[in-house]
C-alpha cells in the first residue's frame, strides 16, 4: 500500500487546510466519507490531507502487521509503545504542516485532527510545533508522551475538541479525559464531547466537528 497522503481539494483556491489521521489498522480512506458528512459550502477553500500510516507488525495484535503510526507493545497496566516509531509519526506531521505553510497556507488557517492512534500524534504534534494553529480535533483518542511534551512547551495555547464515545472499550473514555486535563492545566482551550457510541464516530460528533470548523476556520 502506497503511503502518500491522500489529497482532497478545495473546490477553489486553498486557504485553509485539516490534515487528518486515521486510527489503528485503518487507511487514509477512512474519514472521506465524514467529509462529504459535513456538508461544507461549495467554495469552502479547505484541503483535507489523509497520510497513510505505514504497514508494520503490532505487537499487542499478535505480531500481524497492520497500518500503525507506532507499535503498541502492551496494554497492562498502561499502553506501552514504540516511542522512536511514534516520534517518527510526529515528525511526518509536523513536515506536512510545514509543507503547507511554503505552499502559502497561515498555520492559523491549519487544524490537526486525528482518530484514536492518529489523535495521540496530532495532539503531540501540534504541542511540539509551538506554531498558532487553528486547532486539533482529538477524537477518541488518548495523550501518550502528552504530559513531557507539555512540559517542554513554550508556544501558544492550543484550541481542541476532544470527541469520545461513552460505551468506547477501546480506548476508555476516561483516558481521553486525562489528555483532556492535561491539556487544560496547561492552559489550552479544550471543549469535550461524549456521545452514547462505542470507538467510531456518530453523526451528531460530525455535525459538532462542522460547527467547530466553521468556528476555527471562519467557515459558513
């Protein structure tokens, strides 16, 4: 599987742009259809970029390989994970925002949004860049190496909408909360939203999403 970003364009001249991260043993395919779901105007000026995670072993998957933006080695009594693939996941990000910005693009105009494994990265990746994002959408996900990355810190606060499902077994609620807390010690602006869903997403999050884009990035 090829791991170039998939790119959908703005229907006119780009202003704004989301870069998107699937979750687990997903693909870059995954969230096309949420946005079309969106409904956004016909001359919206957003790009959407979908990277694809490399194919790799998980180790908690028995071994079988599987598109991840980093291995997870155990679960129990916390997640434990491949740290130097998780870096390298962050650095692709922090790349392509980088992509962005000499294509003309204002890191003001850009939002980070990610789905489970993919949310862990964005959310590191908009604290390490230390740039004035537009925001970072944190769905379902978690904040592993939030919390030393936080530290660290020295750029501006960060605007984020955490979305989670109450029933996700996956990834218990209560760990988004965590990176949630952590995040709002730390002074960002964070808006938390729980829905009667398990690890996926549901319509009404993605009418939520609409409004919070159309907040972030002056959109109708």
């Amino acid at each position: 599987m090829s791991t170039e970003p998939l790119i959908i364009e703005s229907p006119g001249t780009a202003d704004a742009c989301v870069i998107w991260l699937h979750g687990l043993g997903a693909d870059r395919y995954d969230f096309v259809p949420v946005v079309r779901a969106l409904e956004l105007s016909a001359d919206h000026g957003v790009r959407f970029i979908f990277p694809q995670a490399p194919t790799r072993p998980v180790t908690i998957n028995g071994g079988f390989p599987m598109p991840s933006w980093f291995d997870i080695l155990a679960i129990s009594p916390q997640r434990v994970m491949n740290e130097e693939q998780l870096d390298e996941s962050v650095a692709m990000v922090r790349g392509l925002v980088e992509q962005q910005m000499a294509e003309g693009i204002q890191p003001e105009r850009i939002v980070l949004a990610g789905f489970s494994q993919g949310g862990a990265i964005v959310m590191r990746a908009a604290i390490d860049s230390e740039l004035p994002l537009a925001g970072v959408m944190s769905l379902s996900t978690y904040g592993p190496t939030l919390e030393r990355a936080l530290a660290a810190h020295q750029g501006p606060k960060l605007d984020v909408f955490f979305a989670h499902g109450d029933y996700d077994d996956i990834l218990q609620p209560a760990l988004g909360r965590h990176a949630q807390d952590l995040l709002q010690a730390a002074g960002h602006h964070t808006r938390w939203h729980a829905y009667p869903m398990a690890h996926e997403v549901c319509p009404q999050e993605i009418a939520d999403i609409r409004s919070w884009l159309a907040d972030r990035l002056g959109l109708r």
